[in-house]
C-alpha cells in the first residue's frame, strides 16, 4: 500500500483529491470544519517536503454551475486551518486552471472549483479524468468518504499516474482501522450493528458473520428478529418480510460460532415523542399500543460484559432513537461500555450511515480508537465490497 510516506514530494505539485463536503449556514459559512481539519496532516507533510498542493472536491449535490455550491465560500475557511493562504480559481479544468496549476510555486496551495459543476464527474468521464489529471505530478487520494465512487477524481483520474499514485494519511489510516477490525483483529472480535432497519443493514450481517465472535444486534432491528421467534412487538417498527432472513442470520451464526446477542428488555413508549408515557418490558412481550424505542437496563447491562469480554469492537449505529434524549440511555451506556474498554487497550471503531452523529453528539468521538469519515464507504467495506476509489490506487 502506497502512501505520501513512500514519495518525497521536492519540486512536485500534489493533486490531491480531499473531501471538503462540509456544512454550511445560510451566509454560505462553514459550520463544521473537522474535514477541513481531517486533511491537514496529508497536506503538510507535502508542503514540508517542498512541493505545492492542488486540492480538489465536490461540495453538495449541484446540478451543473450553481453558485451556492461554489468552493470559494469555504477558501476562508480552508485558509484559517491550514494557516496559509489559499489561491482559488472558479474552474477544475481548462486553460485558467493549466495557467493557475503552472504558477503554483512549492509551499503554494490551490483549491479548484466543485468538480460536480461538471457531470462528467460523477460519470468517470475519461477525458475529464485526463484533464484533471494534468493539473499534478503526482495523485494523492485523502477522501474515504467517495472512495465506494468510481467518480473521475475518485478513481478514474488515477490511471494517469502510472507509479505517482498514492493515499493521504487520512485514507491510509482508515483503511488501516478496517484492516485491524476485520482482518488483522485482536479477539474476541465483537461487532454491534443498530440503527433502524434490517433490510439495509443485512448485507453487513451476512458478511461479518465470517469476522466476529460475538454480534449484539439492537435498534429497531430487534424486532424483525424477535417477531420471527415468536415474540409480541406490539408497535415496534418491524419488516415482517425479513422475518425469514432474521432466522436463516441466526442459523448462519450459531453454524459459524457467533454468539448473537438480543436486548432482552426495552423502553417501550405509546408515542413516538420524548414525553411519551414508557415503561421497562420483556422484549419479547411489548404490549399493543406500545412500540420498544431504546434497550432497557438488563440488556444494558448484558452487552456491557460483552463489550468487556472483547478486544476489538466495530460500532455501526445506535441502540435506540439517541435523538429523543427519553431514548438515548442504551447508546450512552454503550458509549460508555467501550469507552472504558479502549482505556483498557481494545481497539474500538465506529463508523457506517448515521453512526458518526450519535457518537459525536454524546461526546465520544475522542474516546473511541477511531472514528470513520465515511459512511456510504465504510458500509460497503463492511459488506465485503472492494471500493474502486482503493483498487485504482493499489493497481
Ligand atoms: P441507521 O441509519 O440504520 O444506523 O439508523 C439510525 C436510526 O435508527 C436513528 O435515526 C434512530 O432513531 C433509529 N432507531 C434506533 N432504534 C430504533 C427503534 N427502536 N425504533 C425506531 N427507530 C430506531
């Protein structure tokens, strides 16, 4: 695996494909800088070895040439974290862009306009690609979060750089933490799956089967699994049509000694509203009316030994709807379980859809070993799928 560590980037321009999809207000300011934050480290290792940085990226999902999509609205902000001013110019490719890339002097950065202005982006149009190729000597790509995309500055542009092809350290980390959960892992290996659907994480079941000891499924996931063996769901969300599939995961599992673990109790509500009457029922028996929104204390406290048991742990989404604090205890408590067992030496990461949001939000982003940038990404990883934006750099 080819990193900016194997390459000495003297009297080199870097293109290097960032992910600086970030929030903004309606003053078109930056409200959330961590993947401006994320790139820095990439971007100053080049810069110290005396080369100049081009750095590309979309912004939204513009459709053609829209202003508010503009990257000039985040130079400001780009400039304040790296500490060095930022040139810009309102084009990726193109005669400007080949006159701008052929000025940039060594310790210069320049950010390029949103490549999804173009739709020969998102398509991998090869002619784009070469063009954007032109604008570096060598092809860094940092941005984990487009890498499942076989996009033209994700993937295609790569194949222009022959042998001056590498990852960003963001990108090189992330891959790294995968490797450590599902292939290189310290066991018992536990993986927790939550969030609300069986239907789109089951892909994700079926392939960590094959890496994990020990998988706790929660969310509203629970509930296709226990209506399928029997139980009273009442209100729960539930797919019936993945009953079925809930049975042959638990057959899979026990066939591949994978302990799975259930909640076995909840907090059921009559409303799904933070003031809802609630009450602590078995699973198995939530009464009509009645729809089970977080795990209940027994099931706390069950996957708090499991998590203590474990020595490697992938988190992908909550236990309960954390965005009604009435129904955030089970994904603190969990927090809180692997909190302590990263302080205890696990390696802990969380990472996949909407994860990231309730890790962040209950402040443990700094308490787990590592937190993924991607989601899209990552859940594909986590099916077992290659990413083209990966291959295109290790071919
Ligand atoms: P996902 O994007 O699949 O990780 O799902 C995250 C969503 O699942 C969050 O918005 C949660 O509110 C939701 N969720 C978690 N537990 C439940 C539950 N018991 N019932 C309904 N939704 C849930």
């Amino acid at each position: 695996m080819k990193t900016i560590e194997d390459f000495n980037f003297k009297n080199k321009k870097a293109l290097i494909r960032v992910d600086f999809n970030v929030p903004l207000n309606n003053n078109f300011e930056v409200t959330d800088a961590t993947r401006i934050e994320a790139a820095k480290p990439t971007i100053k290792k080049i810069l110290e070895d005396g080369g100049s940085v081009v750095l590309m990226s979309h912004l939204g999902r513009p459709k053609g040439v829209e202003a508010a999509y503009s990257l000039k609205h985040i130079v400001e902000k780009v400039t304040e974290v790296l500490g060095i001013q930022v040139k810009f110019i309102a084009d990726c490719v193109g005669e400007k862009v080949t006159e701008a890339v052929n000025n940039l002097q060594n310790g210069e950065i320049l950010l390029l306009e949103n490549l999804r202005f173009y739709k020969e982006e998102t398509a991998g149009d090869e002619g784009f690609s070469k063009q954007l190729a032109n604008n570096g000597d060598i092809y860094v790509n940092d941005a984990f979060g487009t890498a499942h995309r076989a996009h033209a500055s994700t993937t295609i542009v790569a194949k222009y750089f022959s042998e001056h092809k590498c990852f960003g350290s963001l990108l090189a980390k992330e891959i790294e933490s995968i490797d450590k959960v599902l292939n290189n892992s310290e066991k018992p290996v536990l993986a927790i799956l939550g969030g609300a659907k069986v239907s789109s994480k089951i892909t994700v079941i079926e392939n960590i089967l094959d890496k994990v000891d020990h998988l706790i499924i929660g969310g509203g996931m629970t509930f296709t699994f226990v209506k399928a063996q029997g139980g009273s769901v009442g209100d729960s969300i539930c797919e019936d049509d993945k009953m079925e599939l809930a049975l042959e995961i638990l057959e899979k599992a026990a066939a591949k000694n994978v302990q799975i673990h259930l909640p076995v109790d909840v907090l059921a509500a009559d409303d799904f509203s933070n003031d809802a009457n609630t009450q602590v029922v078995d699973v198995t028996q939530i009464p009509d009316g009645w729809q089970g929104l977080d795990a209940g204390p027994k099931s706390q406290h069950i996957f708090d030994e499991v998590v203590n048991s474990c020595k490697t742990i992938l988190w992908n989404g909550p236990l309960g709807v954390f965005e009604l604090e009435t129904f955030s205890k089970g994904t603190i408590a969990l927090g809180n379980s692997i909190d302590r067992v990263t302080k205890n030496g696990a390696f802990s990461l969380v990472g996949g859809g909407d994860s990231v949001a309730a890790v962040k939000q209950f402040g443990f982003a700094d308490k787990v070993s590592y937190v993924s940038t991607g989601g899209g990404a990552m859940l594909e990883t986590l099916e077992g799928k290659n990413l083209p934006g990966i291959d295109a750099i290790l071919s």
